[in-house]
C-alpha cells in the first residue's frame, strides 16, 4: 500500500483528525503531485490568487513556504514559458503576474530546482458575463465546517472564477493556526479562481482578544492600493466582467481607537472611485450589515454609508455579520422603495451560529431561524443582468432573484 493510500484510508475511518499533519498532505495531495519529471515542492502550502486591480491583465499568487522559489506561466497553448521573482516576507511568499491577456486560461507553477508543484490554473477576467461564489464569516471553531461549506459550493459551481469572503474569515486574526486551518480547508474552492477577502471584525482581534490592527489579515493578502498610505490593504476596488466592485471597512468600533481617519479616508477614496467606475454595476462588499435586528431599526453603520449608497447609485451591497440570510430588496433614503440599492445580508460559510429576530424591512429570511444551516451565494453578472441564488449546504435555496439594468450601459457611460 503506498502512502497516499494509507492516507486515504486513514481519512476514510474519520481519524484525520488525530493526524492533523496527515488530513493537510491529503489536502495538498493535487498541488503537491508535479509533471514532467519533477520532484514535489511540499512546502509550498497555502496557495492563493490575489484579486489585482485590474484582473483582466494581472494577478497576485500568495502561498506559504520557508524556502526561496520561482514561478514558471505561460499562456495555455503557447510553448513559451516565463519566469517571475518571488518575494517572501514572514515566510508568506508573494509574485504579481503582469501583462497578461484579458479572458485567457494560463497556468503556472512554483518551482524550486528540480522540484515544483503541479501546474495550476489561471483565468483572466474578460468584459462580460461571469460567475462568482459570496461566503461571509467563515470564523469557525472546528473549520471542516467552513471546508465543507466551501467544497458543496465549488463542487455546485465549478464554472465561478471569482470567490469573495466578506469578514470574519477567521475567529481570531492575530492566531497564526487559525489561518492555517483556513487556508487548508480552502484548498478546494481558491484552486484555479481569483479569492477577493474582506476585512471583518475577527481580523481585528488581537490573541488576547482586545481590539487590534489587523496584521494577520495585511500579511495573508496582498491588495490593490487605495492611495490611504495609513489604510493600504483596509478598503480597495476592482473591476471584474461586467462588474466594478468595493471591498470597504466597517471596523470603526475596533480600530479608530488605533488608528483615526478610517470613515473619511474611505469615503474620499469611495467618491473618487465610483466617479471613475466604468462597468455596468457597482457592488460594495462589507463587513458589517446596516440593520440592528434587535431594536428593529438602521444601525451606526447605516448611519456613515446610506446616504453615500444612495448619492452614488450603488447597484448591490453585500454585507455579513450576522450569521444569517436576510434579503431587504431595494432601500432609498432610508424607506422600502421600488428603485435604489438592494441590500443583501449573507448567512454564515462557519460554525458560529447566531439567532437573529424577524423585522418588516426583510423580504426574504430563512423560515427556521434556529436551524439555519450554512448558505452561500452564487452571482452571475452579465452587463444587463445580476442574478442570485442563495443555497444552504444541505440544498436548500433561500433565495432567487435577479436584477436588471433598464438599458444597456456601454463601457465608459453611465
Ligand atoms: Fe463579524
């Protein structure tokens, strides 16, 4: 019996978890079986694609490892291969592909000597139609929750290129272990797609459990700049097919005792962004949601950003927080209205389960609220229509609804 068998097997009777070191090779099984005669580079673990700004012609690849590499890509179908310097900082290596072609399959490989890990994938966002996965705190105390959510997700939504977590991906930021176990039970669902996280109050939890800067999270993503040399890696935008998206920050409470200027650094930065967004739809990504279910009324996060959603015409927000699915459908100054942002509140991708009570603002919740399961949301975004489907882990479909542009809106004109 070789040993990837025994590994199996071991898995197969449920004792990986008393041989941790065992469940993560067999995790890291595909990515560390190379081709062409090549030995396996096993301490490259961890292997994330970054979101860039433009993700048409660049990506940032993020794994762990102690021991200096390179990457090998080439277009798929080209002979020619090239060759990227890596940069490696806390033992998080780094490597920014540049100049590649929009709506393109490459694939790449680190490489060491005579060892490298397998070849992996690498799509480039075109202009138009695409598909993407939206999980929302994943935090857990046992992660095969969190894998599990992710792996009935990829296996569903094989096609989606991009994956989006918006915070909390972990229950603590500043624990080293956590991430790993993070990252190991992503395998599956960040192999091959573009992972644009954002930043939760988890993130921001010092080992101690008092409010801290969220270093752990800076370190693990390499994000496009947002010009807030204070906030760099905070808050960001990027374009993806039909779609201009902004990951913002929600973390006043955590941080402005840290660090002040978090709101009007955003908000600068979000006005200029929007004025110069040229996609079909504007979706923000946040952390924190809008609503205080518990006095049935909008919350202080409401408070700095409805009036600025509503001034800027942002299509879609997508919150998280608090652990349950919740559709408020279209909110105009402040009112149910049949025009302005529709505000979406994902449920949990993790174990850490919240109760949350019914209000009139919601269109669509989970009818049992205290057996909610885990759910994530499938996105197809095309330049004229945005549609949604949001599906527990055991099948079930919470929602599903589409949005359309009332015409089409040519790149540039808004
Ligand atoms: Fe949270």
């Amino acid at each position: 019996m070789n040993r990837r068998w025994f590994i199996k097997i071991l898995l197969a009777l449920g004792l990986g978890a008393y041989f941790p070191s065992l469940a993560e090779a067999s995790r890291l099984d595909e990515l560390h079986t190379p081709q062409d005669g090549y030995q396996p580079l096993t301490s490259v673990k961890f292997l994330r694609q970054v979101i860039t700004r433009d993700s048409r012609t660049s990506r940032t690849l993020m794994w762990s490892s102690e021991e200096p590499s390179q990457v090998e890509w080439q277009l798929v179908g080209e002979e020619s291969a090239h060759f990227a310097a890596v940069t490696q900082r806390n033992s998080i290596c780094s490597c920014t592909l540049t100049n590649l072609k929009p709506a393109s399959l490459y694939r790449f490989r680190i490489t060491a000597g005579t060892r490298a890990t397998s070849w992996q994938k690498l799509l480039t966002a075109g202009d138009g139609a695409f598909q993407m996965l939206i999980f929302a705190d994943s935090q857990c105390e046992r992660y095969e929750v969190w894998q599990r959510t992710a792996d009935i997700a990829a296996e569903i939504f094989p096609e989606a290129e991009l994956v989006t977590v918006i915070g909390d991906l972990v229950d603590n930021g500043q624990a080293d272990y956590q991430w790993r176990a993070w990252h190991l039970a992503a395998t599956k669902i960040l192999s091959g797609r573009t992972f644009a996280p954002v930043m939760g109050n988890h993130e921001c939890y010092g080992v101690d459990w008092f409010n801290a800067l969220p270093t752990g999270y800076l370190e693990q993503f390499a994000l496009p700049d947002n010009g807030a040399k204070n906030f760099r890696g905070y808050f960001y935008s990027f374009d993806y097919g039909a779609a201009h998206f902004v990951a913002l920050n929600t973390q006043f409470a955590e941080l402005d005792a840290l660090k002040t200027g978090l709101q009007s650094a955003q908000e600068f930065f979000l006005r200029r962004d929007i004025a110069n967004a040229n996609r079909p739809w504007n979706v923000v990504l946040m952390h924190k949601d809008i609503y205080d279910y518990a006095q049935d009324t909008f919350n202080d996060i409401a408070e700095k950003f409805l009036e600025l959603f509503d001034e800027l015409a942002i299509d879609v927000v997508f919150t998280g927080h608090l652990h349950t699915y919740r559709n408020r459908g279209k909110i105009f100054a402040r009112t149910k209205s049949s025009h302005g942002t529709t505000y979406v509140m994902c449920g949990r991708a993790g174990d850490q389960r919240y109760v949350e009570p019914h209000s009139a603002i919601d269109d669509v919740t989970a009818s049992d609220l205290r057996g909610e399961a885990e759910s994530f949301i499938a996105l197809n975004i095309s330049a004229d229509e945005l549609h949604l489907t949001c599906r527990t882990v055991d099948g079930k479909i919470l929602d599903d609804f589409t949005l359309t542009k009332p015409t089409r809106h040519p790149y540039g004109q808004r």
